[in-house]
C-alpha cells in the first residue's frame, strides 16, 4: 500500500497557492478571518466537485467523517454546511474567477499543438456559445429568464485545440448571446466559430478590423447583392455555391461596408442546405465547412462539465454564490486538464475525473492511477510474481 499523499493533496500540488494568494490579496478576501479562510473554501469546494457531491451539505458531511484525515487531505479542518454557505455569499467572487483567468493563461499554452480533426491549419480556432441553467424564480430572483422563469447563461469562447476555455462571462438568462462580442476582445490571426444568435454586423466588423475571421451560420432572410463567385468548386464534396457578397439592409450597409463570403453547402446526412457567413478570403470554402462542423465541440464541452461537474444543482442562492460556483467548476476541469498534461496521461479528461472522484481518499500513486505506464508495469510484475 502506497504510504504516501492521499490522492487529493496530490491533486492540489498542481494548484498554485501562491497565485491564489495573490487573486485574494487584490479583493482582500481573508479581511476577519481567522481559520476557515478563502484557502480554505477553495480547497472544500474543489473537493466537493471533484467528487460530484450535490450540496454544500453533501460537502460538509463527507469531510466531518473524514475529520481525522483533513489536515493530510491539504484542509486545515472541518466547518459546517452554515459557515461554507456564508462564505460562498460573502466572499467576493472575483477571487475565483481572476484564479480561474490564472489557470486559462497556465493551461491553454500547454495544448497548443492539440490537432483539430480534419483541420490543418495552425491559426488558433475558438467556438463561441452559451449554455443555460434553468432555475427558480423565487429562489433566484436577480436572474430572470425566459417564460417567467429563471435562468443562468454561461458564456464561453473555447479553444478547440484541447477544448480549453479561454473566456467565461456569467449572466442572467435575458441577457443576448451576441452582446458578449461586445465584451470579447479578438485576437489577431484567430478564428472564431458562431452560430446565428451572433450575427451582430456592428461586433462582426470589429473582429474583421482587429485581423481575425468568423464563420457563422446567415440568417435567412438576409438582404445581400452578390459581386462574385468561386466555380471551381466540386459539387461531390456538397458545395453548391461560393460567392462574394455586399450586404444591401440599410443599417447592415453601414454597420459592415465591406464584402463578405456566402458559402452554401448541402449536408446530405441530414438533407438540409446551409448557409455560411464569412469574411475570411484565404480559406477553402471546404475547409470553411469542416471548421464550422468543428464547433459542436463546444456542444460537447457543455455536456460534459454538466454531465461529470456539480453544474445543474448550485450551491447558493446569491448572485456571488452562483458566480462562486461556476468558476470552481471551471478550475476543476482545467486543473485536471494540468494534471492530465503534465503526466502525459493517455486518458481523457472525463476518465481522469472519474478516477479521481472515487480515490480521492486513497494514498495511490496520482500517477501510477492515471498513466498506463505504470498500470501496465504494476501488472507485469504481478503476473511475473505468479509466474515464479
């Protein structure tokens, strides 16, 4: 028996504390606080959604029946479902989110030669999306939604090499999904992937004056003048069309003076014709097709995070809970995207979480755990032992 670190502490070596100290230090987080402080709740909420627990009293319960063990478990001790809900509404979110930013600007490097199928292109392509969580009205009434309900959006620009979050905003269900390009700052040379709820012409313009493109699904009924077109181009493949556009709408004019690119392509799997609004000239309009087919990644990546983190049930009622727990959810998939780079694991992100959530309080090798190096070898030896 491995007679080490309990798996979790493994876990937190790959947390930076002294980063985290910095994020509180900035919002004075720790101000009349003595032993439970924002260290502290990082480290009770990580847990509780490493190992999907469903509340905040699931959280406290697991850790009182293992109170012998927290100070080796990197917790300076046990505190009530109380005194972690009071922290979760007092404590200023943006401790966390600025963390959460810390671990985006840590991880995203590490996955920059990640391969996105069928693409080959070596600019940095990012889907953008929102993802909503529907909630009670009377219990979360600073987020209405629609159909008098309450809602939460998630925002997010993921980067498709490794499918790594590079931006989150959190907002009320009402808020419009094209409004966060109002927000997003465009990186030169990127690609960005959207759907309809996106066409902003006014936001558009300013991704082609910042020397990025878009692609984007056109909305049907819009009004344009075709100035040219591409016929070399092979009907087997399900193009039908790739043309150079003005737009005639006489706001859409002003808002984006300068030609755009229509390509239509036929999906035969599903016999639906679509419509891609771009304004990127280099490409092909085949590789316009498999760059956009690529942003059901982020489809997936929501899922994911809903399907294997604590996202559905939150832990607080608050604006500043809410927020709190979103971006811990964040951080535990991208410390675990950490974890899994820097052992070089074969396994996927959602199989790491799983083995971690049920080892959490075991002293196994994090790595002998994660990598098959190490299974393989341990496997070996135990046949050779049965051999003799």
């Amino acid at each position: 028996m491995n007679s080490g670190k309990y798996v979790f502490a493994q876990t937190l070596d790959y947390v930076n504390r002294y980063e985290f100290g910095k994020c509180v230090k900035r919002y004075n987080g720790d101000y009349r606080t003595r032993d439970f402080n924002c260290w502290n709740q990082f480290v009770q909420l990580f847990f509780g959604q490493l190992t999907s627990r469903n509340s905040l009293r699931d959280i406290a319960t697991c850790l009182r029946a293992h109170k012998s063990k927290l100070y080796h478990l990197g917790m300076n001790g046990y505190v009530n479902q109380s005194s972690l809900s009071r922290a979760n509404e007092g404590r200023d979110w943006r401790i966390f989110a600025d963390f959460g930013e810390y671990l985006i600007g840590q991880v995203r490097p590490l996955y920059t030669d990640h391969p996105i199928p069928n693409i080959r292109l070596e600019n940095e392509v990012f889907a953008l999306d929102s993802t909503t969580i529907s909630l009670s009205l009377v219990l979360f009434q600073w987020a209405p939604g629609k159909y008098s309900r309450g809602a939460v959006k998630i925002h997010t620009l993921l980067d498709l090499r490794g499918s790594i979050p590079s931006f989150v905003l959190i907002t009320d269900g009402k808020y419009h999904d094209s409004n966060v390009l109002d927000v997003l700052v465009p990186v030169s040379g990127a690609i960005y992937l959207m759907d309809k709820a996106y066409i902003d012409f006014e936001a558009l313009y300013r991704i082609h004056l910042a020397g990025a493109s878009f692609i984007s699904r056109a909305k049907s009924n819009m009004d344009y003048t075709v100035t040219g077109q591409n016929y070399n181009i092979n009907p087997v493949t399900g193009l039908k069309s790739d043309k150079t556009i003005l737009l005639n709408g006489y706001k859409s004019k002003r808002l984006y003076p300068e030609p755009l690119r229509l390509v239509e392509y036929q999906d035969v799997e599903k016999d639906i014709t679509l419509y891609f609004l771009t304004n990127n000239q280099e490409v092909s309009a085949l590789e316009i097709t498999k760059l956009y087919r690529n942003r059901w990644q982020i489809e997936v990546f929501f899922k994911w995070i809903k399907q294997n983190l604590t996202m559905k049930k939150l832990w607080g009622h608050s604006e500043n809970a809410v927020n709190i727990h979103v971006w811990m959810a964040i951080c535990t998939y991208l410390i675990v995207a950490h974890i899994k780079h820097s052992l070089r694991s074969s396994l996927s992100i959602y199989e790491i979480i799983q083995i971690l959530s049920i080892s959490a309080m075991d002293k196994s090798s994090i790595k002998e755990l994660l990598t098959e190096e190490f299974s393989n070898q341990n496997f070996n030896e135990q046949k050779n032992l049965f051999d003799n």
